[in-house]
C-alpha cells in the first residue's frame, strides 16, 4: 500500500471514528432534544390547562362581576327611590308644617282681633250701660223736677184760680159800689 493508501486508510478510520463519535453525540442531542420537547409538550399542555382554567376562572369572575354590579346598581337604585321618597314625604311634612304654622298664626291674629273687638264690645256695652243708667238717672230726675214743676204749676193755677175769683169777686164789688154813688164822689 502506497503511502497515500495508507494515509487514505488512515483517514479513513478516523474519519469513521469522528463519524461514530458525531453519530453517538448528534443520536444523544436527539435523544435529550426528544426529551426536552416531550417536557416541552408536557409543560405546554399544562399551560395551556391553566390557561383554560384561568380563562374559565376570569369569565366567571367576570360574571360574578357583572351579577354583583348589576345588583348593587339595583339597590342603588331602589335606594335612590326610597330616598326620593323620603326626601318627597318630608318634603309633604314641611309644607304641611307650614300650612300647619301659617294656620295657627292666622287663628292667633284671629284670636287676638276676636279679643280686641270683645273688648272693644265690652267697653261700649260698659260704656252703654252707663249712659243708660245715666239717662235714667237723668229721666228720674227730669220726671222728679217735671213732678215738681207740675205740683208748682197745679200749686200756680190753683193760687191764680183764687186769686182770679177774688179778683173777680173784688171786680163785682167794685163794679157794683162804682154803680153806687157815693157820697163823697160827685
């Protein structure tokens, strides 16, 4: 064999050895390769898995939200009512306090205008009542005078009814003695 034979030979087992070498580390590289995309799979399929479930999870907590939204809205909302309410009877209370209060003062100044006009009334019955008893007074004492003046008057009549008859009579016997000559008269 020629020196380049054996070179060629040479090289060619060792080109075998670096052959079965490179077979045994590229077949152990596929091996753990193999294995690590198998663990791969694994750890994809189990996060795919979480990930439905948190997907799951989130679209419930979602639903959850929204049901407790949608019921806090409808106590907010029932509460506002009820408060509208509230506001709207005491609202009603105020005006009919003010009705109520308004009321009361008008009767009060009805009251006190009753009670003045009572006094005003009781003042004029008083007032009446006194001019009565004077006018009474008054009348007994013009009727006590009226008596008076009458008794006087019948007391006048009678003394010129005497003395008109003693004038008359005194007249007639004057008359008849001036009928009489005297002897002392010619």
């Amino acid at each position: 064999m020629s020196t380049a034979g054996k070179v060629l030979s040479g090289l060619t087992i060792l080109l075998a050895m670096v052959w079965v070498v490179l077979t045994s580390a590229i077949t152990e590289f596929n091996r753990s390769g193999t294995r690590a995309v198998e663990k791969a799979k694994t750890e994809l399929a189990a996060a795919e898995e979480a990930y439905a479930k948190l997907l799951v999870d989130l679209q419930k907590t979602k639903d959850d939200t929204d049901t407790q939204q949608v019921k806090t809205l409808s106590e907010v909302t029932s509460l506002r009512e009820s408060q509208a309410d509230k506001e709207k009877e005491r609202a009603q209370a105020l005006q009919l306090s003010s009705r109520m209060k308004l009321q009361v003062e008008g009767a009060d100044a009805g009251l006190k205008a009753a009670e003045t006009l009572d006094k005003e009334r009781l003042e004029e019955r008083e007032a009446e009542t006194k001019a009565k008893e004077e006018a009474k007074a008054l009348v007994a004492k013009l009727m006590t005078e009226n008596d008076e003046y009458l008794n006087r008057l019948a007391e006048l009549r009678d003394q010129f009814a005497k003395t008109l008859q003693a004038n008359k009579a005194l007249t007639e016997r004057l008359s008849k003695s001036a009928s009489v000559p005297t002897a002392s008269h010619p």
